[in-house]
C-alpha cells in the first residue's frame, strides 16, 4: 500500500478542508460550546486532545484554563499537526503543544507505544480532562481507547466524547441516506465498502466508545444535537476499584 492510500495522508491531503469545517461549519460554535459546558475544564486545567486535528478545538480549550492552564493536543497525522502547529505560532500561545502519536495509546510517561511517537511529559493522574471529537468512530477499538485515556485522566478526572452518527430522532431519520453518503464519501481508505456498511460501522463503534464512557464515568451527562446526528457524552472518572 503506497502512503497516499493509507489514513493518515488521507486527511493530510483534506486536512484544509475539515480545518474550514471544524472552524467555521454553521452551528459548530454553538455545538462546541455545548460540548464544553458538558465537559466543564476549569481554569488552571490540564486538558489533553486525542486526535486533536488541526487545533479547531484549541481557542476555546485555551479559554476555558486560561493562562495558568495546559492544552496539549494528540494526533498521528502529520498534515494536521502541522496546521495545528500554525494555529499556535500565529496566536502565540506559550501553553498549547501539540505531540505526534497515537490516540488510541496515548504517549504518556511510563507507557511505550507500537508506533513512534513524543511524549506528552505527563504522568497518569496528571490530567484533569481528556476529550476527542470526531474521533471514536474511526477506530477499531473504540472501548479500549476510551479505556486509555480514563486510565490516563485518572479518578476524579473528567472524560468527554462528541461524535457523528446517524440520527434516531424521527425527522433526523430522514436525513440518514445523505449522512450516510456523506461518511462514504468522507472516510479514508480501507475497504469501507457499501454506503450503509460504512454508516453501519461508524454507528457501532460511536456506540461502543460512549458505552465506555458510560461504564468508567460517574455522574454522566449526554446531549444530541443537529437533529441527533451529533451525540455528545461527559462524566467523571470513577476508580478503578
């Protein structure tokens, strides 16, 4: 398989494109800050990012800690850390950072990783929030990496997830053949196959990342948006115990 056919240059390639959606997308602002209420990082917070983009999230993450917070960002692809780099260098932010690795293992001190990858230079326990949206549905095990980053997070940290699915509302139903398309259309390549697979595979694995959630969390909150085709789950890491 050449790079240009595998994940990560696929959204290196897109990554202007999805940069223009995930910043000025009509009612992404009101979702995200939705998700953030939810979620509730608090000033002085160190917030971690698992498949964190090209940054879109990070204005409004830097905002929420302030100045005596920490807002570090993961992701394996290249294309989009270095937009993500941009957005930092252009704001000049002294306490945003951005580490190349795998989100579903995440690099922090004390864990080896299968691929290379920085460190993010914290310890488990040494997280106050872990979020990643748009993310849980591209893996293959979803579960296990929401498991990680609990584990990093650790008691009493907090834990959110914002994903696309298709709806369940009554009317969003209606626009599950067009979202369906559009995941087709979206996904990078993999042998995704027929349009209501892709959208079929894409359901389960939204679906298995928030049961997660759900089990290692206490004091859950969730919220659907854009007629349920947005789900959006937060709660409080739960020992282990």
């Amino acid at each position: 398989m050449s790079d240009r056919s595998t994940p990560g240059s696929f959204y290196t390639r897109w990554a202007g494109v999805y940069d223009r959606i995930a910043s000025d997308a009509p009612g992404v602002v009101r979702m995200r800050s939705t998700f953030l209420d939810l979620l509730s990082p608090s000033r002085g917070d160190v917030v971690v990012e698992m498949g964190c983009g090209t940054g879109a999230n990070f204005p409004w993450l830097r905002d929420r800690v302030g100045r005596e917070g920490t807002v570090v960002g993961v992701d394996l692809s290249e294309g989009v850390l270095e937009r993500a780099h941009d957005r930092i260098r252009r704001h000049g932010w002294e306490n945003v950072h951005v580490v190349r690795g795998d989100a579903t293992r995440p690099p922090f001190v004390g864990e080896s990783t299968a691929v290379p990858s920085e460190s993010l230079g914290l310890g488990v326990g040494e997280v106050d929030v872990v979020l990643a949206t748009f993310v849980v549905g591209m893996l293959p095990d979803p579960g296990g990496a929401v498991e990680a980053w609990a584990k990093l997070a650790g008691e009493g940290g907090r834990l959110g997830l914002c994903n696309l699915a298709r709806s369940t509302t009554p009317l969003g139903r209606l626009g599950n053949p067009a979202f369906a398309a559009l995941v087709r259309a979206s996904s990078p390549p993999g042998g995704q196959g027929r349009t209501r697979c892709a959208a079929q595979l894409l359901d389960e694995r939204v679906l298995a990342g928030h049961r997660t959630l759900h089990e290692r969390c206490e004091g859950v909150v969730s919220r659907r948006a854009f007629g349920g085709f947005v789900r959006m789950s937060a709660g409080t890491i739960e020992s282990d115990v």
